[in-house]
C-alpha cells in the first residue's frame, strides 16, 4: 500500500510516520490505526476478494485463506506442513444454513462432518479407486435415527440404520434395517444357518371347499397378498393343507404361483402326492414344500396354491382350508450361497 499524501510519506510514497489513526482511535473500542511496522486495527472491514491470515505460500507455512467459492464461503486453513488444508464452508442441510468441516484431499481422501439446524453427518470419501462413503446421519430427508453406508462402484451398497417413520417394503415403519449381512463369529445368521419367516396365512375361520380339476385349479382361501419377495435370497415355503381322493391311484401335482394359477409365475417346483387308499369323505393332511432362489428382481407377490388332477382324471379330488390349514413363507438363505437350487 502505498501513501502520496507528502505529510504522511517520502516521495516513494512510503508510510515514514509511526502510524496513521483517525480522529476518535480508542484502542479496542472505537476508530481505526495504521503503523508503520504492519500492525493495524479497524472497527468494520468489508473484503472484496481473498483474506489471508499468516505468511503464504504453504508448505511450510501456516495461514488461513478465506474466499467465497463458486458461490459457497470457503475458509481453507493451512497448518504448515501439509498440503492439503482442512476447510470450513457454508452448506445448504437441514432447511437452514450448515456448515461441513471437512480435511483431506477433495480428489483423493477426506473425510467431513457436516452440520445444519436439524441433521448431522459424519462422511469418509475415497475418491481414488473404489468411491465408498461411510456416515452417520440424523435427521432428514429420509428421517434416519442413525445411518451407516457403504458405497462401492462395483459392489452392492450396504447400508444399516434406524429408519424412525419411512415405510419399508413390507410396510413397517419405525424399525431397524438392514442392506447387506451380519456377521457372528465369521458366520451370517441369515446367509448360513437360522432361517426367518417372513410372511404366512393361517386359517381364516370358515371351511373353503375347492374341486380340482384336470388343470391348475386354484385352491380358495390358500393364498397370502402382499408378501415382499427380496432379490438375492433363497425362499422356503411349507404349506399344510387338507385333501381328500375317492380313487387310490389317484395323484394331484399341487404348485405355489405368484398371481393366477397357471398364468402367472410358479414358484418354486411341483408338489406330486399320489393318494394311497380311496377316502371320498374324510380329509387327510398334506404336507408341502416349495423352495427357490429369488434372483433378478424383488416383488411383491400374491401367494397362490394350485392342485391338479394328472393320472386317474375321472377320480374326485377335494382340497379343503380349513382349521389344520397353514402356509408359512421363510428366508433360508443368501442366494449367492446356495447356488444348487
């Protein structure tokens, strides 16, 4: 900065005073000082352009930059001895005004934590390589209590938290979830060896009669709506239901679709139960599994059973849902895992 004022400066336009202050200078209270060794003091500054605090360049030395960044106030501060400096910025989160605090390489690796009026992440990023991000998060846009992710552009993305009202794909809200496998002791519990049910249908209260027919005759009151078929998992179904068979050679094919028998999709392989004595009157149980691996795509499937007449045609076979009748649908597995099926 240079003075042409010849009482305040030489002819270079050099500041040759101790200092230039304005009329009501009060130090720490009021006005403004300049001194010839650098030291100044002003009550209001308004920055046109970059602020820097300490003795750029950096490395080695520490300073603070402080700029306004493709439209995002941005303080950079350099500690000296690294390149890469950590940065304070504004950050639009929350439904007001944040800020992130992040360090690291914005290129390579970083990690940031950002904050705003009602939610909070902590984020890693690697940039080089795999791009995977890690966080805990609170708040919205999707209301998690608490987030944790896993992001990899060549694997599936895992994720577990607390999701505190989003409806999941079976239409539970407010529940722990859960993208990906748990481990006990180097073993996934739903990947290895316990399996979970998942959805079923019980009897109803009132006894349903179906005859079966030559073709796949749907049985009345055997079907369960609304079950949420995963992608990637083994599916395991054990159906009890009641028959009855006037011819003893008599043999019904029973088949678990999703949608309309014989239309739709089946699920699973066919059930072939020969009847071993003539009962035109009284029921007998039966007992059936139906077991495939679900890759592809998810659904959600509206579960029906099928039964069809297949060697001794004119033979009457009835199937009945009644109080002994139970479907139960299971998860046994990573379909990844059981790759036989």
């Amino acid at each position: 900065m240079a003075f042409s004022n010849p009482i305040a400066a030489g002819d270079g336009g050099v500041l040759i005073r101790d200092s230039m202050r304005s009329e009501n200078y009060v130090p720490g209270v009021d006005g403004w000082i300049i001194e010839r060794n650098g030291f100044a003091e002003f009550n209001d500054v308004t920055v046109r352009g970059d602020l820097l605090i300490g003795t750029p360049p950096s490395p080695p030395n520490a300073y603070i930059h402080g700029a306004v960044l493709a439209g995002i106030p941005t303080i950079a501060i350099y500690d000296g001895t690294h390149t890469d400096p950590a940065r304070i910025r504004g950050y639009d989160i929350g439904g007001a005004g944040g800020l992130v605090l992040d360090t690291g390489s914005l290129v390579a690796e970083n990690t940031a934590l950002a904050l705003g009026g009602n939610i909070a992440e902590l984020i890693y990023e690697n940039a080089g390589g795999n791009l995977e991000f890690s966080f805990f998060k609170v708040g919205p846009p999707d209301n998690e209590l608490l987030k944790m992710r896993v992001t990899s552009v060549v694997s599936q993305d895992l994720e577990f938290g607390f999701d505190t009202t989003n409806p999941t794909p079976d239409l539970i809200g407010g529940r722990m979830y859960t993208f990906g496998e748990i481990y006990m002791n180097q073993l996934a519990p739903d990947a290895n060896y316990s399996m979970r049910t998942v959805d079923g249908k019980v009897y109803s209260g009132v006894n349903q009669t179906t005859t079966l027919g030559t073709t796949d005759t749907n049985i009345a009151g055997a079907n369960a709506v609304n079950v949420y078929v995963e992608d990637g998992w083994c599916y395991y179904v054990i159906v009890n239901i009641d028959y009855r068979n006037n011819n003893a050679l008599g043999r019904i094919d029973w088949k678990l679709w999703d949608g309309t028998p014989g239309v739709g999709t089946q699920l699973g392989g066919t059930n072939r139960r020969w009847s071993n004595k003539t009962e035109p009157t009284n029921f007998e149980g039966q007992v059936l599994t139906f077991i495939w691996r679900q890759v592809g795509t998810g659904f959600i499937a509206n579960m029906n059973l099928s039964g069809a007449k297949t060697v001794v045609t004119a033979a009457v076979a009835d199937a009945q849902v009644n109080a002994a009748y139970s479907m139960i649908v299971m998860k046994c597995g990573d379909a990844n895992m059981i790759g036989n099926l």
